[in-house]
C-alpha cells in the first residue's frame, strides 16, 4: 500500500545565509516533508526590528528539490512570527497579511488570552526555552481551538539540551493536560539541516509531549494542513472552497485523502 501521508514543517529559521537556507529545505524534502514554511521571526520589543514583506522563494531556488517518495517539488512558504511582550505588538498590517502563515509568540498571560480569543492569527506558539511563564486556562484554549487557532510546539530546543528538553516536555504536558490534544502542531524550528528529524521521529517525540498516538501523527501532517487552510481563509474573503479548487489535481487528490478530518473542521469554521 502506497503512504499517502502529507508530511509538513512549518518552522524553518529564516537565515540570510541563501546556502544555509536550501540546504535546511533539500534535508527537509529527502525526509519527506511535501510543505515547510520559512519563519520569519519579529521581536518589536527589539530596538530596528519591523515587519517586512516576505522575500519571493524563487529567489532560493531556480528548482525546489523534489520530495523524497513523490513526483513532485517541495513547497514553500513564508511565515511571520510576532514575539508579543505588549498588546501594540500586534497589529493586521499589509505587510502581515503578505505572509502565508502568521503565528504569535505572546509573553504573558494576558496576551496570551488575546491570542486565543481576538488575535487574527493561524498559529500560537508554545515556550520551549524557559519555564512556561502561567498556566494554561480552558477557557482562551477552548476559545482558540473554536476559532481554528493552533498552539505550536518546536522541537529543536529539545533535542539541543537536557534543560531546554525538560521545559520543553513541561510546556507541552501542561498544554496537553488544558487542551487534550487538539489543535496542536509539532514543528522544527530549525537553523541547520542536522537539527531536522525525520516524521515518524516527530511522531514518537509527541508521544513525549503527552499526544496520543493519532494526534502525534496528525501534529506534523492533518492539522499542519488544517493551518494552511486557515491561513488561505484569513488571506481570502472567499474561504475555503475557493483556495482547495485551485489547487493542482494530483496535490488536491493526495491532501484530501489524507486531511479530511483537517478539511471539514476548517471548511465548517468558515461557513
């Protein structure tokens, strides 16, 4: 039996190092991942940090590398992530809306609450680096999961250092015990080709993090993809039935086989 399995990483570091950059993404294709995002990482908080409009990825490639077990090109996109320590952080620009994906990093608990209930965004990123700095409250998760909102966990720090490892298990257990599960994505994160794993590593890593077996695997395919979606319906007043017909055949065929439970929780939000 053929894997239909869409393996995605939505967490590539953006580097100004072109090199550096197609080597992470040709590693990332012969591992199997169909889709990656490029982040772009923006701390307001940092003296010269603004928000930019997203380099063109032909600009990295002349051909995408093929992905390992298909007959096609990898695919890549630009996402934006805002690191949030105020609420003025955050604001729907033009140039917010030019990136693919948009995730939010917020700093405190409060902020954390608008990203949940009002930020317009596709992703909430999880603390992987230092002690989750508050507890994780049902309310704001239910009302993120209700708006299609997913909580990122990367896994780079994890596998860098015993500490970071520990906070990292910690973060995502006391995600797990808040949201059950759902809505949850797993992703890199990473700066250099070595520090990519394959998907079905991913898989048994969020076994660590508290997942279960099927949601570990839907972490780094079905609800990566129900991101995108996401994403598609933010950027366009036509939502989701617009963004899947135009869709090439063959990759339409293949997501959909593997992502209809992805599809029709994102194609019920936007009716």
């Amino acid at each position: 039996m053929v894997n239909m399995a869409v393996f995605i990483d939505l967490n590539i570091s953006y580097t100004a190092d072109t090199k550096k950059l197609q080597n992470i993404i040709e590693t990332a294709a012969h591992l199997g991942y169909s889709t990656v995002a490029i982040n772009h990482v923006v701390d307001l908080q940092q003296k010269k940090q603004e928000i930019g409009k997203p380099k063109c990825v032909s600009e990295l490639f002349d051909r995408l590398p093929i992905v390992q077990g298909k007959s096609r090109p990898i695919k890549v996109l630009n996402r934006l992530t805002v690191v949030v320590s105020e609420a003025s952080h955050f604001r729907t620009t033009n140039e917010v809306k030019s990136y693919d994906i948009v995730a939010v990093f917020p700093k405190t608990e409060k902020l954390f609450h608008a990203a949940c209930m009002s930020f317009d965004v596709d992703i909430i990123c999880i603390a992987v680096t230092e002690k989750q700095p508050f507890y994780f409250k049902r309310p704001p998760v239910n009302g993120a999961i209700d708006r299609g909102v997913f909580f990122e966990i990367s896994y780079v720090a994890a596998i860098k250092d015993s500490t970071l490892r520990r906070y990292t298990i910690s973060n995502a257990l006391s995600l797990m015990e808040t949201c059950k599960g759902k809505n949850v994505i797993v992703s890199s994160g990473a700066e250099k080709p070595l520090e990519l794993r394959g998907p079905y590593d991913i898989t048994n890593l969020g076994l660590l993090f508290g997942l279960s077996e099927g949601d570990a695997k839907a972490a780094v395919s079905t609800n990566c993809r129900a991101v995108l979606l996401h994403g598609e319906t933010r950027k366009t007043a036509l939502g989701i039935i617009h963004t899947v017909k135009t869709q090439p055949t063959a990759e339409r065929q293949e997501e959909e086989e593997e992502a209809v439970p992805a599809v029709k929780r994102a194609k019920r939000e936007t009716l």
